[in-house]
C-alpha cells in the first residue's frame, strides 16, 4: 500500500467519523422537536374505578374528572405543587 492508500483509508475513516456526529447532531434535533412540538399537546386519559361500600344509589356511576398539567421539570424528577394550601409564613 502506498502513500495514496493511506491518504485513502484516513480520509475513510474521517468520512465515517463526519457520518456519525451528523447522525448524532440529526438525532438530538428530532428528541428537541418532539419534546417542544408534539409531547406539550399529548393528552392522556385513564379511566380508575374506585369501588365504595356504602355509596348511596345516586352517586351511583358518579364520574369524577382531574385536570392536570405536567411539566418538564416533574419529568426530570423534580415534582413541584402549582398551588399551595397553606397560608404563607410570616418570617419571624
């Protein structure tokens, strides 16, 4: 193999190096796209029978419906209440 087969296989090499960051840059473009255009808008709908002894004939089929938002942070592991129950404290 000569100088010019060398010249070659680096060339090659670097060719397969340029594929592979593309691929991984066009990669990380599609998961930031589909996080910002399609994930916000997915909506989710589970249905949970809660069986209660007792519950009088007209509540009977009652359905109750909660609404929430879920945002990235709690993704991320980081749970944050939206609203707070409890007064706010004075410092003292």
């Amino acid at each position: 193999m000569g100088a010019s087969g060398t010249q070659q296989v680096k060339s090659g090499r670097r060719a397969g190096w340029v594929i592979a960051l593309l691929s991984a840059l066009a990669l990380l473009v599609g998961i930031a796209l589909y996080a910002v255009l399609v994930e916000p808008y997915q909506v989710v709908v589970e249905e949970v029978r809660v069986p209660i002894a007792g519950l009088p004939a007209a509540l009977d089929g009652l359905r109750i419906v909660h609404l929430r938002t879920r945002t990235s942070m709690e993704s991320a592991g980081v749970r944050r209440e939206p609203w707070s129950w409890s007064a706010p404290q004075d410092p003292i």
